[in-house]
C-alpha cells in the first residue's frame, strides 16, 4: 500500500511538468526552442519565409549576463537614437576634395568663352583755352568740339582716354618725348609735318565763311566792291582776300573779335573769318548771317585739322581714321558739329 501511494505521487508530478511544458509552448517530447528563435514558417504555407519581428524580452540568462553558447543572442529593439544615427551623413574622409563631388564633364554644358578684347590705354593732351573747340566748362570738365571728337574715337576703338590740358608750345613737345599719345587741339594738317609727327584724317575742314547784316539787300559780290569787309591782320583768310581780291582795300583789325564789333556796329559790310568762327558767333545772334558758301584754298587752308600722333604709332593711326570714317557715315560727326556750331564745319 505504502508502494502505491508512492507511486501516484510520482505520476502526478510527471503530470504536472508535462503540463507546464505544454504552457510554456513546447510539446512534451520535443526539442526545447528558445523564446527568442524566429519563427521560418507559417501553418497556411510551410514553403513560405516569415520576416522575423525583433522583440526585445529579457530571460534569467541575459539578465544574469550568462547567453547561450549554443543560440545567438537576441536583438535588441531599435531606438530613436540609433535611427537618427543611421541618417547622418558620413564624415568626409581627410583626403577627399571638392573635385571628388564635382558633377562629371558629361553633365555640364560647355559654355563659350567670349574672347576679352585688351583694353587700351592712350593719354590726349589739349590746350583747354580755345572755346568752343576745347576748354574747361563750369564745372571743371573738359569739353569743346574737339573733346567731344576725340572722346567718341575712343569708345569706338575701345582704348580708355585721359585727358590733360597744356600750353600750346609744350603739346608736340609732350607727344615727342611720349608724355602723351595723341594731341586734340584743332591742329592744322601740315603738308610736310614736323620731324617724328603725323596727323590723322581730318575731322574738320579749314574754310572760310563771309558774314554780313541779316537786313542786307545786295549780293555777296556787291558788299565786297564796297570795299567795307573787316578781317584780322597777318591771318590766312587776311593773305586769301589778298591773293583772290586784289583790288581790295579791307578794313584789317588786331583781334577777331573788333572784325564782329565792326559788323554790329555797321562799320563794314562783311567779316571774312573761319568758316567754323563764323558759325558758332551768329548762332546765338539775329543780327547777322553767313553770307554765300564756304570757302576752300587748298594751299591757304589746307588739308583740315586732324589729331596729331608719332610717327611710329601707326596702328593707332589706322584705328582713329577707320573711327572718324564711321563717325562721317553714321552722322554721328555731323550731329557733333552741329550742336557746338549750327552747323556743319567739314
């Protein structure tokens, strides 16, 4: 009976950790699997894999630091730290450059280079005290018919221009001893110019001009027979009346302006000047007006005013006429002289 009793006993506790195996998962007489062991098959489709879901649960081994040597260690559960770490750029290693994140040749369009033209540099001088053609206005600019020209060549032949005013004995002297470049100041052409020195292309011509009362009723002929035609003594329109008129007597004075003085006052007839003179003084008077046409003497006058140059600046010379050229066609020199003189003056 004792034997019994004993023996009941020990199929009770058989039972009972039969149960608590079957509880716990595992069916009694199967291999014992850890919680932690993916799970590799569903029960609708043995043939399918299962993504495993981590999950982070703690078991008497890992909380006593102890895994098992046999099943590998569970993983833990991501946490937000960790997330954003995975997101940050790597840290650029010491040898890279900027060459290495540079787009490749194939992706950027090539783009034509537009050849930069040498800027010129050319130093103008002027004498700065012959109003209108070049002085210094109110505001302590250049200005003047010639300034004017001279500015314009420059832009066309894309050289940047100082402009420096001296004395009229010191200008060739200056371009001679390369102090400047070129001379603006209503130079005369010379027929055979001075040693080291050539001119430009004209840009203004040398005329002569007859001026006379707006009231008068005869003829340019007639008020010249009167005898009554004021010019400055020793100048080449006082040698022209010489040489055409011989017969007259004019009324020959110092300065220019007495010539006009006379004109206003009634005292002569007629005042024979520079054509461009003439034109810039009756602009801005109802008294008077240029009488017949302007006058030309090949030898008096000459071949015009040009800018002055050394000889050895060739080029430039060749880049100034070929602008004066395009200034003559385009109207722009004629616009010019009329704004200083009325008028056209070549």
């Amino acid at each position: 009976m004792r034997w019994l009793l004993l023996i009941n006993a020990l199929a009770v506790v058989l039972l009972a950790g039969s149960l608590a195996i079957v509880v716990e998962g595992t069916r009694f007489g199967e291999p014992v699997i850890d919680a932690h062991t993916p799970v590799t098959q569903l029960s609708g489709d043995p043939a399918a894999p299962v993504p495993v879901r981590e999950t982070e649960v703690e078991t008497a081994d890992a909380a006593e630091g102890e895994p098992s040597p046999t099943l590998p260690l569970p993983r833990s559960k991501p946490t937000d730290e960790k997330v954003v770490a995975t997101m940050v750029e790597p840290q650029r290693r010491p040898h890279q450059t900027d060459i290495e994140a540079a787009p490749s040749v194939e992706e950027v369009p090539a783009v034509e280079q537009t050849p930069v033209v040498p800027q010129r540099r050319l130093r103008v001088v002027t004498e700065g005290e012959f109003p209108p053609f070049n002085y210094i206005d109110e505001k302590g600019d250049f200005a003047g018919f010639d300034i004017a020209t001279v500015r314009e060549v420059c832009r066309r032949i894309e050289a940047e221009c100082t402009i420096a005013a001296k004395p009229w004995d010191d200008l060739q002297p200056a371009l001679l001893s390369d102090e400047a470049d070129v001379i603006a100041a209503s130079l005369r052409i010379e027929t055979v110019p001075g040693s080291g020195t050539m001119f430009s292309e004209p840009y203004y011509a040398v005329q002569g001009r007859f001026v006379g009362q707006r009231a008068a009723t005869r003829g340019l002929l007639d008020l010249i027979s009167s005898g009554r035609v004021a010019v400055q003594a020793g100048t080449i329109h006082a040698a022209y009346l010489a040489e055409v008129y011989p017969h007259l007597v004019p009324l020959q004075v110092n300065r220019l302006a007495e010539a006009f003085d006379a004109l206003e006052t009634q005292k002569a007839d007629l005042v024979f000047a520079d054509n461009a003179t003439v034109l810039d003084w009756v602009k801005d008077r109802n008294c008077c007006v240029a009488v017949g046409a302007r006058v030309e003497h090949p030898v008096l006058f000459g071949a015009g005013v040009g800018f002055a140059l050394r000889t050895s600046d060739e080029t430039l010379k060749q880049d100034i006429d070929h602008a004066l050229a395009s200034m003559r066609t385009d109207g722009t020199l004629e616009q010019l002289s009329v704004n200083y003189f009325g008028g056209r003056i070549f």
